[in-house]
C-alpha cells in the first residue's frame, strides 16, 4: 500500500463495509513520536520520520539519545503517557545476540519493541524494563544482515519477529515489515514468522515473500477479544485479513502460508460454544486449500506479570486467582500460574478434535 493510501485509510471515521456490520479500524496514531540523535541518522529512522511527518504528525529530534518525560505521577499514569509514546531509537548490542526460542522458531530478533494495543493479559508485562513505551529500531538493515549469522548449514532456519511487538501494528508509521518480508523473501535457507492482532494487511499483498513468511493471526472467543483485547481489530476483521493473506495471488490475495495463534485459551463460561463459534466463522472463510498451522497456547501469568498487571488495570475482569491454579516452574526457578491438569487436558481434547475434524490438512505447531 502506498503511504497516499495508508492516508485515505485513516482518514475514514469507522463506518460499515459494503453494508456488514464490520467497522474500519483507524490505525494507532501516537500523540509524541522523538527521535534519538542515532536513530535519526540511519537511512530507515529518516524514512521514517518522513513517513510521520506525511501523517501529520510532528515528531521531535534529540541533541542525546536519552528519552525522557515517559513517567508520570502513578503507574496508571505512566502507562498511559508511555503507551502513546512511539520512540525510534537504535538497537542496542546486546540485541544481535539472538537467542533461541522453542517452540515458535530457531531464534527471535526484534524490529520493535512495546506494542499500541490494551491487551489487559500482556505477555510483555514484566518482560520489558521501563515505562511500556513504543520503541521502533532505525538500524533494521543492520538487524536484518544480523539474522543471516544464525542460519543453519543446509537447513532452513526459522525466525520470530513478534516476541515483543506486533509489526502489523506500526507498518503505517514505519513500513519496517514490507522491508523485513522481503529480505527474507530472498534468503532461501531463512523464513520468517510474526504474528497480530491487527488487520491492514494491503501493503503486504504484493511482496514477492516466495513462501518464505508466514503470517500468523492471533484470535480468540469473541467474548473474550471484546472485554481484555482494547485497542485491536475485531475478530471478524482479522478472520478477512488472514482470509486476503491465503488467497493465492491470482485471486487478489497474497499468497502466504498462514497461521492461527490461538491465545490465550480460558475457559470462560461456556467456552465450549464461545470456541465453537469462532471455529464456525474461520471454516466459513478459509474455505479453501493454504498451508495453515495452529499454535495453542492457553492462559498463564507469574507474579510478577500479575503485579504489573494490576497496575496498568486495576478494574480488569482478567482471571488472576493463584489459588486455583497449578504452579509451573522453569529450569531458572521461575514460576508460571496455568490451568489446573484436568482442566488442561479437557481444553487440548477439545481444541485438537475441532482442528482435526474442520482443518484437516492442517498441522498444530504445539500446545501449551
């Protein structure tokens, strides 16, 4: 999609597409976007500030690259200051040592860090330092030529490029993911993975990807996307935009091996039903052949994701009780809240035969 585009799309006021009840989501727009004096100099921070600055935004250059004025008086309050923060800085060193992550990829870099949306179970509550401000990298190219060190000797090699951003997200301030599919579209040993919760996939229509990204969607029960998933595409939304990235090309589509990321599974009431339903509407769309994964992966917090949690929502509705919970604990010593045993393995019986019997041609990554 050219940036002229991306500009009529968010001008629209949300309004119903060709008569259903689908609404067009505006794409996030941050109040302050600040610009290190590093990131500024490199060939992507100042495409991006043009970007931005086509938007109509007006983003601020620093003489340092300290990024300041990201706190406010309660925790509450830095959130939300931080959360309408989008910072382009450099990546620091330590970000070129990628490390393994088992089971979605060999490794995982990072294009960004921090995400727009209001999640109220974040999965980078805890895990990112600071106020949760958006941080993108200017020194992508960099990044990108990092990756090709890790490649595995006559093997292909997997990469996760959504561990603490969702790309999708940012593509209309940044155009990074464009630039990212087709690096990877011309490393034949190397693929790529992200996954969102967002839905303006247009400008990733036409990339010449060569089957080696795949893109992932993250979805869940309706009841369960409306009251902790702010700020995000409806489910239906996603559903047509994972739909358009399956399409082969020849029928307006992208031509992408697809994935759904089912995340994070609870068992609400009547969740048997809830699920259902969102079986019934993804079999109605992708009603024809694509290479199509599942990665299940149901609700999990620790105590210190809970504490950071309550702070950023203390009304949430969000399931946080320890007590009814088992207790799971990482080779660190670390500790992970999940469903109790018999309640897992109902959940994994249900999941599993639903795949199996509406996708059968498609595989389940894993579960967890």
């Amino acid at each position: 999609m050219e940036l002229l585009s991306v500009l009529e799309h968010i001008d629209q006021e949300a309004k119903v597409i060709q008569g259903e009840d689908v609404k067009v989501f505006k794409p996030w727009m941050p109040k302050r976007v600040v610009f290190t004096a590093d990131a500024i100099e490199q060939p992507y921070g100042q495409r991006i500030f043009e970007r931005v600055t086509r938007l109509g935004l007006q983003p601020e250059v620093l003489k340092n690259n300290r990024i300041t004025g990201l706190r406010g008086e309660t925790e509450r309050e830095t959130y939300k200051i931080a959360k309408n923060t989008l910072a382009i800085v450099n990546a620091p060193k330590g970000a070129f040592n990628l490390r393994p992550i088992p089971p979605s990829a060999d490794w995982q870099f990072h294009l960004a860090e921090g995400c727009p949306a209001h999640c109220q179970y974040c999965y980078l509550a805890g895990s990112l330092q600071g106020p949760p401000a958006i941080r993108v990298f200017a020194n992508l190219p960099e990044i990108l030529e990092n990756t090709v060190k890790f490649e595995r000797l006559n093997q292909i090699t997997s990469y996760e490029a959504s561990c603490y951003t969702d790309p999708l997200s940012l593509e209309h301030l940044t155009g990074g993911l464009q630039e990212t599919i087709e690096f990877f579209g011309n490393r034949p040993m190397s693929h790529l993975r992200f996954v969102t919760k967002f839905d303006a996939v247009d400008s990733l229509i036409g990339l010449q990807h060569n089957g080696r990204t795949r893109f992932r969607c993250s979805l869940n029960a309706d009841a369960v996307a409306r009251r902790l998933e702010g700020g995000t595409p409806k489910i239906d939304a996603r559903i047509k935009a994972l739909r358009k990235m399956a399409l082969p090309k020849l029928q307006g589509g992208g031509g992408y091996p697809i994935g759904v990321v089912l995340a994070p599974i609870m068992p609400i009431p009547d969740w048997e039903t809830a699920y259902g339903n969102l079986f019934d509407k993804l079999q109605q769309q992708l009603n024809f052949d694509c290479d199509l994964t599942f990665e299940l992966i149901t609700h999990r917090f620790t105590p210190g994701s809970k504490d950071v949690l309550l702070e950023w929502y203390p009304n949430t509705s969000l399931d946080l009780e320890e007590s009814t919970r088992s207790t799971k604990r990482n080779k660190f010593g670390g500790v992970k809240y999940v469903y109790v045993k018999e309640m897992m393995l109902g959940l994994k019986a249900y999941f599993e035969q639903q795949i199996g019997k509406r996708f059968p041609q498609a595989r389940i990554l894993y579960w967890t």
